[in-house]
C-alpha cells in the first residue's frame, strides 16, 4: 500500500484521468484530478503533493512553464510529463525544468507505475538527504581549538591554508589529540562550509556492512535490504567525507575507496550504474600507515593519493604551555558552579604526560568536578593514588630545561611564595602561567629566545606576557 502518497493527475482528457486514478487509487495512492493549468494550481496552492502527472499541453497554458511554476512551490515535487506529441527536444527540456522523467501517451500503465515508484523513491532519498543536511549544517559551528603554544598556532595557520583547497588531507596523530576537531575545521574554514560534513569511524562498522555504508544499496541488494540506502559519499556530495581510523578499512574496500577518488564515480550495492559527486575527503589515524603498507595491511597507491597534504596533531605532553589552558576550557564548558584548580592540581597537571591527550585531560576535569568538595579541585580528585587533601601534594612544575626540573631548594622557595600569593591552597591560571613563565626564565638565566622556544610560544609572545604580568 501506498497510504498518504498523494498525487496529482493533470490532463484534459478525462478518459485517461479516469483509468489513470481508478489503476492508482487501487494501489493505495491519494488521487486528486484536473483538466486544466488553472485548477492544477489551485490544487497545488491547497494541498502538498508526492507527485504530478502533468500534460505537456493544457488547454489553458503549456505544460513546461506550469512545472517551473510548480517546482517553484514546491521544490520536492516529483513530476512526470505525459505527452502524445513526444519529441526528442521537448522531451530534453521537460529534464532540464526539473521532470523527472517523459512518456508517450497512450503510455504503458505499468512502464507508468514503475516510472512513478523510482520518482517517489528519488523524493523520499532526497527529503532524508536534506534532513540530514540540517541536522550536519547545525553541528558546522566555528571549531574552538584551545591552545596558544607556537606549535598549535603554526597548525592552525596551515590548516586554514589547506581548508581553501580541495587535496585530500590525512591526520596522523596518537588517540586524543584531537585529529576529528581538526577534520572538521577543515570543512568549516574552507569553502564548502555550507555543504554537509559526514564523519565515518572505519573502525566502528562492520566489514560486511562497510561497502553499502559508504556507497549505498539498492532495493533487495542483499537480504534485508528492504528500501533503498542512500550512501555516505551521496550524503556528502559538494561536501566533506571525514573517515577516521582509515587505517582500519579493509583491503576489498580501499579499492573501491581508490577508484572513488581517482574518478569521482561509484555504484551502490545490487546496481550497475555509475553515479558521480564531487566530495572532499579526510582521513585520519592514529597508526603509521607507511608501517601498515610494509605489512601489506593498507596500499600504497591509496596511502599516496589520501596523504596530499598531511597534518600531525602533537600530543598534549608536547605542548605543556596548553595544559592549563586546555583545564581552564573544559571548566567553563562543563561547570554548573563555580570550581577552581587548586595550585598543587595545577602543578601535578603539569607534571603529567597524559598518556590520553586532551580527551584524557577532559576526563580528568570532569572526574575532579563531580569528586571534589567544596570549591576546589585538589589532585587527590583527580588521581586516587595521589593523597588526601591537595594542599599537603607538591608536585614540581616540569619547567622544559633539556629534562630538567628545579632543584630542592628552589623548588621549596617557589612554592613558599606560591602558597603567599594564593587563597587558600589554589591559585588562578594566571597566577600559575606567572610563576612557570619566571620559573623557566631562571632556568635559562633569563635568556628570553630559550625560555619561549621552551614555553612552547613566540618571543613576541612572551614579551607580552611579561608586559601583562609587570
């Protein structure tokens, strides 16, 4: 049955009308009927139709201005010229206003039909398509990549370079790092914004299933396909396709995904014709992909074509100046209260190497929200193992002098004078980022070309923080 399908037969011949809605109405459509332009569009204005069948010429008006007209109203509508006049080159313009197919009057009923379930299949791909370019087009939001230290500034000028072009980029960097929120700025920074975003783990579907994922299937393809799928690289036609863990992907697919890229041009499972879009890809892992390829786990012609350009995400433990920053972030986002990092957490944090990377540090804020008393987070909520009460926990800040820290003295010295300045056992980012930014200058025997190339920032970036801090 084919209940709350309406559609809209319009012709001058009554006779036809007749045989057309009786053999309709009885596979389960809504009928409506009219002879001429001007009742069609009167219907049109009061009702929302699946599709026409529209006479290419009406008493009152030609049938190929009356489908502009009507895709104009309603631009989903599904319209199929009818015609016992046919021509090769009013057939050609009938597609290019939008039909969705042209037949010959006196028409086969059930060419007809079949015509008429493709053109409300096509409708339906299309509606889902475009309710998921709204649900994507929402998430297309500005990225907000936190993190001031040289390192990230230079990857974030490259990759607003690299968004304006359409080379495939690959993202390497270990879990955690942040390579989809990188994937993402990729799209958004770029020109293609506007255009839908569609993000795949390799990693997360099953081998058997991969194929009808990414390319679609059609309509009895394989046992349980019971309607057609529209696949990932249609939903994300003119726009971008993230495929994370790539390294995951299967050899059968990655020739398939090759040929995708080499020629733009793909079948969906269980059907022989070729379709083209135009989609940009990015890849992402977090293994070596070169050591993949000598394994014989992943090719190599595919390993060249998605490395166009490639972007390393460094890990959290390379750019300590974004620690606390990154700490500052996540309580803002997530805080219901108002919470401070006590300066021993603070500390400990900075001491840390994060073998989890910033998902590792979010976590860890999170853990210390929902565990802490009062208004501080101490280290002890953080990590168990750490003691009770964070005020009693030193932790050296790990000030980058080729591996060194502080010595005893210094160290009780700097803490000594941390504690003054502090209310109650916490300190403010601020007041922590001043205390590490004159820890390491010391170190370096206030040598400001070494102790920012150590801070992870740039000389005249360090100027200004020791302008702000007097």
């Amino acid at each position: 049955m084919n209940s709350h399908q309406s559609i809209l037969i319009l012709d001058d011949e009554e006779d036809l009308r007749s045989i057309l809605a009786q053999r309709l109405g009885r596979r389960g459509y809504e009928i409506s009927e009219a002879g001429t332009a001007q009742e069609g569009m009167a219907l049109l204005q009061e009702n929302i139709f699946e599709a026409v069948l529209l006479d290419i010429r009406l008493p009152d008006g030609d049938g190929l201005q009356l489908l502009q007209e009507m895709k104009k109203r309603q631009p989903d509508l599904q319209v199929i010229m009818l015609t016992g006049h046919g021509t090769l080159e009013s057939a050609i313009e009938a597609m290019k206003a939008g039909a969705y197919d042209y037949l010959t009057k006196p028409c086969n009923l059930s060419e007809l039909e079949i015509t008429l379930q493709k053109a409300l299949e096509q409708r339906k791909l299309m509606l889902e398509n475009t309710g998921l370019r709204q649900v994507v087009h929402r998430q297309n939001a500005e990225p907000l990549i936190v993190g001031d230290s040289e390192i990230m500034q230079s990857l974030k000028e490259m990759t607003r370079k690299i968004a304006q072009t359409d080379t495939p980029v690959l993202i390497q960097g270990e879990s955690g790092t942040g390579k989809e929120l990188f994937a993402r700025a990729l799209h958004v920074w770029g020109p293609r914004r506007a255009q839908a975003y569609i993000p795949l783990n390799a990693g997360a579907v099953h081998e058997t299933l991969m194929e009808s994922e990414l390319f679609g299937h059609e309509k009895g393809a394989f046992t349980g396909a019971n309607a057609v799928k529209l696949g990932l690289v249609e939903m994300a036609d003119q726009g971008t396709l993230f495929l994370d863990e790539i390294g995951e992907m299967p050899l059968n697919l990655q020739v398939k995904l090759l040929r995708f890229m080499e020629t733009g041009e793909f079948r969906r499972v269980g059907d022989n014709r070729l379709r083209r879009v135009n989609v940009r890809i990015v890849t992402a892992t977090n293994r070596n992909l070169l050591e993949e390829v000598e394994a014989g786990r992943f090719r190599k012609d595919l390993y060249y074509r998605l490395s166009g350009m490639v972007l390393h995400i460094p890990p959290l433990r390379e750019r300590k100046g974004d620690i606390l920053q990154l700490a500052e972030h996540f309580l803002r986002v997530r805080l219901k209260g108002q919470l401070h990092l006590a300066l021993g957490t603070q500390e400990a944090l900075l001491a840390y190497d994060f073998p989890g990377n910033v998902r590792e540090l979010a976590h860890l804020i999170e853990r210390g929200m929902i565990l802490a008393e009062g208004d501080v987070i101490h280290p002890g909520d953080l990590w168990p193992d750490h003691g009770e009460g964070g005020g009693s926990v030193q932790a050296a800040i790990p000030v980058p002098d080729e591996g060194t820290v502080m010595d005893e003295k210094d160290l009780k010295t700097r803490n000594e004078e941390n504690q003054s300045e502090s209310l109650e056992g916490y300190a403010t980012l601020a007041e922590i980022e001043k205390n590490y930014i004159l820890a390491t200058l010391k170190k370096v025997d206030g040598n400001k070309v070494r102790a920012a190339r150590l801070l992870s920032i740039s000389v005249r970036n360090l100027y200004r923080k020791l302008e702000k801090y007097s």
